[in-house]
C-alpha cells in the first residue's frame, strides 16, 4: 500500500489549529500589490482590509482535509 502524502501547496497554505480547524489565508495577500503605492493599488486599506485568517469554508473542508493527508 502506497504512503499517504500531503498535497506540498496545501500544506503550505493550511493550517490546521489545535481544535482540528483549517485556517487560510485572505485571497490576495500574498500578491506584492498589496505593498504597491497608494495611488495606484490603495494599498494600506487593502491591506487591512484583507488581514488576518479565515476558516475554511464548510463546503470546501472535506476536499482539504483530504488534500493534507488527514
């Protein structure tokens, strides 16, 4: 029987918390966009708009948690 492995972008992007939740980062975050210049992008209040991280939504859980080799 072949080893389960995890999926290495998922791992990457999810965290699973002690409670057993999957957390994700806000979409674009991570793009350099939201360091931009202010005038061009509006740049801090994306930023702040965007912080922090969410749950996974309920729908897209189980296809996760199988993509983490859980």
């Amino acid at each position: 029987m072949p080893k389960m492995k995890p999926h290495r972008s998922a791992k990457k992007n999810i965290k699973v918390t002690s409670s057993g939740k999957l957390m994700r980062l806000r979409a674009g975050r991570k793009s350099g966009a939201a360091f931009a210049s202010a005038p061009t992008t509006g740049s801090r209040t994306k930023h702040n708009r965007l912080q922090g991280e969410v749950e996974v939504a309920k729908a897209d859980r189980k296809r996760m948690t199988r993509l983490l080799g859980r």
